[in-house]
C-alpha cells in the first residue's frame, strides 16, 4: 500500500523512521584474519595466547643479575660474575634478573665488564606484558585496521566472525546498456550502482549488483523480489519519480509497503522508502548526482546504525565564494570546489543542475544547507566536507604558485642567466 506519493517529508524524520523500521540483521561469517580489513567484528575477540609467555629480552646485550652491578657507572666499570648472551626477544635464562645493553659492555669473553649498573626488570619485557590469555583484544562491533590483523595473528588468531549485510543494488530503466556497451541514441551506460556498491563496501557491507531490469512492471517485480530474498536491503536505482515509466513505487507497494515517497532535500527528492517481507528497500532517482546523494544521505546513515561505517570525511573551514540561495524548505547538499591561496581556504558553489558526473568529479567539498537556512552570502565561514585529502588541496596551491623570478635569483647569487 502507498501511504505518501511524493509527499515531501522531512530529511531528518525520514531517517528517524528507517532506525526505528529496521533493525539490525543478526548475521556473521567466518573470514581469514589476513583479509578482513574494514570489516567489523561480530563479537568481542579473546587471546588464545600469553604474549609474551615468558620474561623475554627487551634490548640486545647480556643477561645478568642486578644484585651484582652496583657501582658500575661514571667512569667505573664493574666486572660480570652471572651473564648469558641474549638478543631482543630472547627469553631470559632462570635466575637472570635484568638486560644490560650490548653498548655499556666492555672486555671479552670471559672477562665482560659493566659500564652501567642495572635495577630488577630493566630492558626486560614480562611474560604476559603485552597480553594474557583470555584478555580481550577487540571488542564487537570494532572496524578492523590494517594494526588489528598483525596484533590478531601474532596472538594466534587466524579467523574471526564478521558482522554480514548484504546489500543488493538493482539498476532499472530501458535506456540503460552495460558498461562496456557502446551507447546509441537515447540510451546511458548504467553506472550508478558501481558507484552505490564502490560505497557499501567501504562500509565494511558486501554489496551485490544486478543485471538491468527494463521499465516493465511485471520484469520489475521479479526482480525486486528476488533481491529482497537474496539480500538483507535492497537499492532500486532510478523509476522512483511520477513519469509514465517510473514504476518502482507501485511495484513496492504491491509487494509490502512504501512508507515514504518524496524527500525533503536537494538533490534526491524523489527517493523512496519502503518495506518488503521486513525488508528495507531504498529508491533513489536516476540522475547520478541525485543518486549518489540519495545513498550518502539514506543508505549510509541506515547502514552506520547497523555497525557499517563509511570512513568519516574531513571538515575544512573555508570561505564561500559566491552566494548560495538554497529553498528553505530542503536541506541542500552542495557540490564545491576548495582551493587555498596564501593559508587561507575558498569554497567555491558548483552548478545545482542535474547536470553531469563531472561536476562530482570536479567537486571536493560537499556542503550541507539544512532545511530553513535560504541564502548564503558571499565571504561566509563554512564548514564544508571533503570528499578526498585535504593535501591534495594543498599540493594544487603549490603547483599553481608563481615561478620565483629566477632573474633576481640568479643576480643576487652571481649565477649567470641562462
């Protein structure tokens, strides 16, 4: 049943209902250690192992006992009675009680001296130190990084269980052709689900595309339902307007329930919300822009809440550069271009059209206008979201720099011109 076809409601009350419509899906596999980077632990991960299971040498020197060291130090040494050879790691030897290192030892075998007395423990690490069995290394719910997967196999761990979604991104429209497929008159290389699943694996989800279903209501309703048997969320891209082929919301409502249609922001109004067999499934528009946004917006947001973060942008303060009139109705999300010249930071707006993928592709800030905001003058501080490295704007400044005038240079130096 269609309760609100495209009745605009509120971006932020749209993401209140979906945390509470949709709760987290129980799931969780079992992956190698050595792949699983950016994933997220299922439940808290124990030891197996002391680490180190014994008292081990923290320096390369000599093993020694500490009661036999005093007085060694400025300028005198003191001859070594109990001493083993030990490198870093090695365990210490029974009845050896510190490490003195290698650089304050001098003589030679069997006549080692101290230059430096030593106390119990020095330059030794104790057994169970870093870790003890049963100690807790990460807890649920933790994003695995690349520091986690050597500390997980150096205390014996070579599998864990991960939190699992799958996310289905179904394309639809009878002008799409494949990518790879030359397009002809009037038809478009389906790419927003590459995007989409480029996204959701970031998150640490497993995103699963489908073949192109053409605008046939009957074709999309078999899809659709095969996604949502196969997936725990599904992304229909484009058909979610009122045209005379956009079917998707007819073909949810049909099949469960859409519970919004319509969206209060820029771009992304059309977007869709609705439920299938408990399911949720996401309707963005067909225009790239407004797709990319109606995912950023919605389907990460649902996804954080599951325990699936997309890595968190950078925020950069800068200055506008040209008005923004955004509707007080919407919230806005503005592509901009930031530039820095001499330390300080410029946003500039980027055409609000539907327009192309090279206006994402030329923007890297984004800049969010809440609903009741309207205009933005020229010269305003904002906090705007990069949507790559921050150094890169920095090395764009640099290259865009003037040349020093090598003619002064080389004078002052008594360089000849060349």
């Amino acid at each position: 049943m269609v309760r609100r076809y495209l009745t605009l409601q509120p971006l932020a009350e749209v993401r209140e209902m979906m945390l509470s419509a949709f709760k987290c899906p129980d799931r969780s596999i079992r992956v190698p250690v050595a792949g699983a980077a950016g994933r997220v632990t299922a439940r808290s991960i124990c030891s197996p192992l002391t680490v180190p299971a014994t008292d081990v040498a923290a320096r390369d020197g000599f093993a020694v006992v500490s009661s036999e060291t005093p007085g060694a130090g400025h300028g005198r040494d003191v001859s070594l009675r109990t001493f083993h050879r030990v490198n870093t790691g090695n365990p210490i030897p029974p009845g050896h009680d510190a490490v003195i290192m290698i650089e304050d030892i001098v003589g030679e075998d069997g006549a080692w001296r101290t230059r430096k007395a030593v106390t119990p423990g020095e330059h030794i690490h104790p057994a169970g130190s870093e870790i003890r069995e049963g100690e807790m290394i990460l807890p649920a719910g933790h994003r695995i990084r690349p520091c986690d997967i050597g500390a997980l196999l150096t205390y014996g761990i070579t599998e864990l269980d991960i939190r699992f979604v799958e996310v289905g991104l179904l394309p639809t429209g009878s002008e799409l052709v494949p990518a790879g497929v030359r397009p002809g008159p009037g038809e478009v290389i389906e790419s927003n689900t590459a995007a989409a699943a480029a996204w959701v694996a970031e998150t640490g989800a497993s995103p699963r595309r489908y073949p192109i279903a053409r605008d046939d209501p009957e074709v999309l309703r078999k899809a659709i339902a095969r996604g949502i048997r196969e997936n725990d969320l599904l992304l229909v891209s484009a058909g979610s307007s009122a045209g005379t082929r956009d079917f998707t919301a007819g073909v949810i409502g049909d099949l469960g329930e859409v519970l919004v249609h319509g969206i209060a922001m820029k771009p992304g109004k059309p977007s869709i919300i609705g439920k299938v067999d408990g399911k949720p499934v996401i309707g963005v528009p067909g225009y790239p822009i407004a797709a990319m946004a109606a995912v950023r917006e919605l389907l990460l947001p649902l996804l954080a809440t599951w325990g699936f973060y997309a890595p968190p942008p950078e925020t950069l303060r800068a200055r506008l550069d040209g008005a923004i009139l955004a509707d007080p109705g919407f919230d806005e999300f503005i592509l901009l271009t930031v530039s820095r010249t001499g330390g300080r930071y410029t946003a500039t707006p980027l055409p609000r059209k539907a327009g192309t993928q090279m206006t994402a592709v030329r923007a890297n800030a984004c800049l969010h206008v809440p609903a009741g905001t309207g205009k933005i003058l020229p010269g305003t501080e904002i906090d705007v979201l990069l949507t790559g490295p921050r150094t890169l704007i920095q090395e764009a400044a640099e290259l865009a720099e003037p040349a020093p005038d090598r003619s002064v240079r080389q004078e002052r130096s008594g360089a000849p011109f060349c």
